[in-house]
C-alpha cells in the first residue's frame, strides 16, 4: 500500500529506507551521501560486501544499524573504474532489485518501508518511467510504502 509523501526521508519513522545505489559505489551524493554521513559504518560494511561478493544490479544489501535498517538496491551499473562515478540504472535492474526488495520485505518481516524517487537522481532515469515499476512491484504489500517524491530537508513528512 504506496503513500507518496513529502518530506526529509533521513527524518522517516519507517522501519527501513531503501535506496538506489550501484555496486562499489562511492556514496559521494544524494540521499547516498546523507546515509554515508549518518552511518559511516554503513558505508565501511557496504564496501567490504562489495569487494567479498562483487554484486550485480538487480540485487539489494541490507544493513541494520541499532536503530535503523537500510536496503542498498543495486538500481545502477558498477562504476567502470574504481575512481569513476557510478553507471546509469536501468529499468531492468529497478524491476530486478524491486522484486528483490519485496522478497527481502517478506523475509524480514518490515513493518513499513521508506523509498525516495528510486534512480531518478545520479541513476538518471525519469520519473514517470520509474513510478508504474515501484507501483507494480509496492503497491500490493500489506505494508506502508512511503514514496517521498518530493524532498525538503528537514521536513519530517506525513507518513
């Protein structure tokens, strides 16, 4: 069940935040860079998971800090080189880590989960593309889903 929303999502009460993120991704903008600066362990854990399980888009790595639980969906190919940015997404890879995200959802038992405009920032894909997907794959949860379409920073939004 999908609620779009406005708001800060790093102010979410949802019991996790997933993001679009590439495989040895740099978390240097974005939401990436708000969840690097948050949760610098998140950001040292995600990049040791990279370098043992090289990860193909498509796929999702969770982290559950003490209070928070993040989903890094690999929306976006893998940076070329290691001081390169971060491939495009695609909407293959959204709908592959979509599925992913709704299997890791029912394993985990989530009570409700957060997700900005998935790949429509560094991921460069249009929005209007990328909503139907999201609601495929979101909308028949059982669950809150909150779409923040639209970002203000220190907002905390109607969830």
């Amino acid at each position: 069940m999908i609620k779009e929303v406005a708001g800060d999502i790093m102010l979410s009460k949802a019991g996790a935040i997933a993001h679009g993120v590439a495989p040895n991704d740099h978390f240097d903008s974005g939401l990436a860079l708000s969840l690097r600066e948050a949760f610098p362990s998140m950001y040292k854990d995600f990049r040791h998971y990279c370098h043992q399980y090289n990860p193909k888009p498509g796929g999702a790595w969770i982290w559950s800090g003490v209070e928070h639980r993040i989903i890094n969906l690999f929306t976006q190919e893998a940076p070329k080189t290691n001081n390169s940015h971060p491939g495009r997404a695609s909407i293959s890879n959204v709908s592959h880590a979509l599925k992913e995200l709704t299997r890791v959802i029912e394993a985990e038992g989530l009570s409700s989960v957060a997700i900005p405009r998935l790949a429509t920032g560094v991921g460069g894909l249009n929005w209007e593309d990328v909503k139907p997907v999201i609601y495929q794959y979101l909308d028949p949860l059982p669950i809150p889903v909150y779409v923040y379409t639209n970002f203000t920073k220190g907002l905390e939004a109607a969830e």
